[in-house]
C-alpha cells in the first residue's frame, strides 16, 4: 500500500479470510511453544539422568 492511500473498511469476505489466517497462525504458534516446551523438559530429563538422580530420589 502507498503512504497515500487510506485504507478502507474491509469486505466481509476479506475480513473472514484475515481471521481465518490469525487463526492458523495462533495455532501455529501455540505448535512452536508446545515443541519447545516438550524439547526443554526432554533436554531436562536428559540432564537429570545423566547426573544419575531421578524424580523419586528427589521426593524421598
């Protein structure tokens, strides 16, 4: 878009189809804080077995 124009209101179709991408790009993001989580608690356990403790060790 050109700093002059003003844009304008949005049809309804193009406000669904910009809704519709907001969408998939929530869910793609919750997907990447999903991965990161579950490669951070991998990488946690790793750690913790390589040390030789375990949970229950930790508890008792």
């Amino acid at each position: 878009m050109e700093a002059n124009q003003v844009p304008g209101a949005l049809t309804d179709e193009e406000f669904d189809a910009m809704m519709r991408e907001f969408d998939i790009a929530g869910d793609w993001m919750l997907e990447q804080l999903a991965q990161r989580r579950r490669q951070a608690q991998a990488a946690a356990r790793a750690g913790r077995d390589a040390d030789g403790s375990s949970d229950e060790e930790e508890h008792t």
